[in-house]
C-alpha cells in the first residue's frame, strides 16, 4: 500500500524526499508554492529538484504537489482567473521538475455564478493550461470539496462533468474522504457505497486519495480536517476505505493536523494498524 503524508520543503525538496521513510511513507505531498500566495518565493531550485527526484527512484517513492488555496479555476474575476490559470501551469512544470505524478487543485468557486458557469470556466482554464504547461506524466488531480460557499466539485456527477472532457492522462481525480464525508456522500458506516467507488469512469481517474478524519458531522459542509480516530468518520470509517480491495492501487496521503511533522510517524502507524492482516 501506498500510504504518506503532506511534508513541508521550506528545507528543499530533497529534504522533504529524505524526511518520507523516517515516517514510514511511502508517498508524500508539497506545496508547490505558499499556500496563502501565488507566487514562488524563489525560482526553482533545478539542483535541488533533480537530487530528490533521484533519491525518489532509489527509495522507490511517489509525489503529488498540492497548488496554493488561492487558485480559484471557476472564478468570475477575471484577474483572479488568469492568475489561477497561470499559478497552475507554473505548478506543473514544478511538479515535473521534481518528478511528481500529479499536482492537486481544489475545484473553483464560481460565486453567485452557479455550478454550470463553474464547470465551464473550470474547463476552460484546465485547456488553456493543458495547452501551455505541455508537462509529460504530470497530471492535473481535481479534489473534491466539502462544499463550502459557492464550491462545486462537491457530488459525483458534478465532478465527473467537469473532467469529462480531458484524457485520463491530463486530468485525474483526488478524492479528500474528509471533504466527502463533510459533502454527505461517504459515510462512516457505508464509506464504500460512495457512488464514485462504483463508478468505472471515476475510479479510471482516481489518482490519489486525501485521508483524513473529520472534526465535522456528517453533511456538515464544512472543510475541517481531525486526526485519524479522532474525528467523526472514524477509525471504522477509515478501516473500511483502507482495506477495501478497489483502492489498492491508489495512494493515500494524510492531510491530518498534527503538530509536528515527526508525528506523522505515529497517523501513518495508526492507519497501519487497521490494514487487515494478508
Ligand atoms: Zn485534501
Ligand atoms: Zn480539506
């Protein structure tokens, strides 16, 4: 099983590839840039890049990066817009750079626009940065949202439109449990009745999953994610989605609020312990 963490790389990118295995991760997440901001602190450190995408082969690990928040591909504002736009095919040529599998974009929020104006502008702006960033084996991973205010991406179909258009080597899907269970549609009873399980379509782009518990209910709509066990899906909850047969292939990153990046060890340990026994 593929199973990791979201790391930091304000110490380099080949810091971030070293601190992995000491978790015990075998898969990690970055920041391509500030998460609050748009723009890269520095450029690209090349050197740096190059020597963690190695030590990734050696030690046999995968990456995706993760764009800032601020990225918003369904926004009415034009500059916000071209700006997101922009952020995203910066963020792919970083993401392959460093030999990263994918980078992870939230779906947009088209304010008081509704969902199909969303949708559309979303399209939109993955073409054009499709047509820019021409990255070879990074993809574009849409997660799906908690549905807060105006966000789309929250229920299957919704998703499923928005992707439709792309090759599945362009554009794939990462699924955030917190967020899907926060939407109302994956339970702590039932996680594996989630439509998209089901659905050949969504599982050919599933790509990456976002496991986190939730400090919220469920349907509660609202992004907040808990340590794992400590929140409402819950360790029968995530058991459930870790053991089942169908996402075997796919890579978990934990997203959980610790305090300190050592204590990653110990959420990656607490998943592991659910893994029923071969
Ligand atoms: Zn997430
Ligand atoms: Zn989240």
């Amino acid at each position: 099983m593929r199973l990791g963490c979201h790391l930091s790389i304000a110490k380099g990118f080949a810091h971030a590839v070293k601190t992995a295995p000491s978790l015990n991760a075998n898969a990690f997440q970055y920041f391509t840039k500030n998460p609050r901001g748009f723009r890269t602190a520095k450029p690209l450190d090349r050197v740096d890049a190059e020597r963690g995408r190695a030590l990734m082969r050696e030690m046999n690990l995968v990456a995706v990066g993760h764009t800032p928040y601020l990225i918003n591909l369904a926004s009415p504002d034009e500059g916000l817009y071209q700006a997101s736009i922009e952020a995203l095919v910066q963020d792919l040529l970083i993401a392959e750079a460093r030999g990263s599998y994918g980078v992870v974009v939230h779906c947009g929020k088209p304010k008081d626009h509704g969902r199909d104006f969303g949708i559309e502008r979303m399209q939109a702006a993955l073409q054009s940065v499709l047509a820019q960033s021409r990255t070879e084996g990074v993809k574009i991973l849409i997660e799906n949202t908690a549905g807060q205010g105006s966000e789309i991406g929250t229920e299957l179909p919704e998703l499923l439109a928005i992707v439709d258009p792309f090759s599945v080597d362009d554009v794939g899907i990462c699924l955030d449990t917190q967020h899907a269970f926060a939407a109302g549609v994956l339970s702590r009873e039932n996680p594996e009745d989630f439509p998209g399980f089901h659905d050949t379509t969504f599982m050919k782009r599933l790509n990456a999953i976002h496991l986190n518990d939730s400090k919220v209910e469920f349907s509660s709509h609202k992004d907040r994610h808990a340590l794992i066990g400590q929140g409402y899906l819950g360790l029968d909850g995530i058991a459930r989605l870790v053991n089942d047969p169908r996402l075997a292939e796919i890579p978990f990153y934990l997203e959980t609020p610790v305090e300190s990046e050592a204590q990653y060890a110990e959420e990656i340990a607490a998943v592991r312990a659910l893994l029923d026994a071969p």
